[in-house]
C-alpha cells in the first residue's frame, strides 16, 4: 500500500470522521454516521482503496536525489 492521501486531505478526512462519530456517540445522527470510521480510518492510515480505482493521489510527490 502506497500513500495516496495527502496533508490537507487527511485532516479534513480525520475531522470529518471524528465529527461524524462525535454524532453517532452523542446519539445525534442516524446509524449511519459510525460511516465516519472509514474516512477517519483512511486519513490515520494515509491509504484511499477508492484513490487507485479512480486514477486519484493527493499525496505529494517526493523528489528523488
């Protein structure tokens, strides 16, 4: 697994995770927000398995010396 999620892009998938499970424990959302483990999950891990599928990487490229 190579890293295809980049700085910006795991923050807002983090915050976005944590928000939605923030709702499902407050009992706020529907069942569906414990859904917010899977960006939360792909923003700590740094890997998108939907990424390779869609030809998407936000993860910046690294210069080779």
């Amino acid at each position: 697994m190579k890293a295809n999620v980049g700085g910006i892009d795991k923050i807002l998938r983090i915050a976005a995770g944590l928000g939605l499970i923030g709702l499902a424990v407050a009992g706020v959302g529907t069942p569906w927000t414990w859904a917010g483990v899977i960006p939360l999950a792909t923003g700590v891990v740094g890997f998108c398995p939907f990424y390779p599928l869609l030809g998407l990487n936000t993860c910046p490229m690294r210069k080779t010396a």
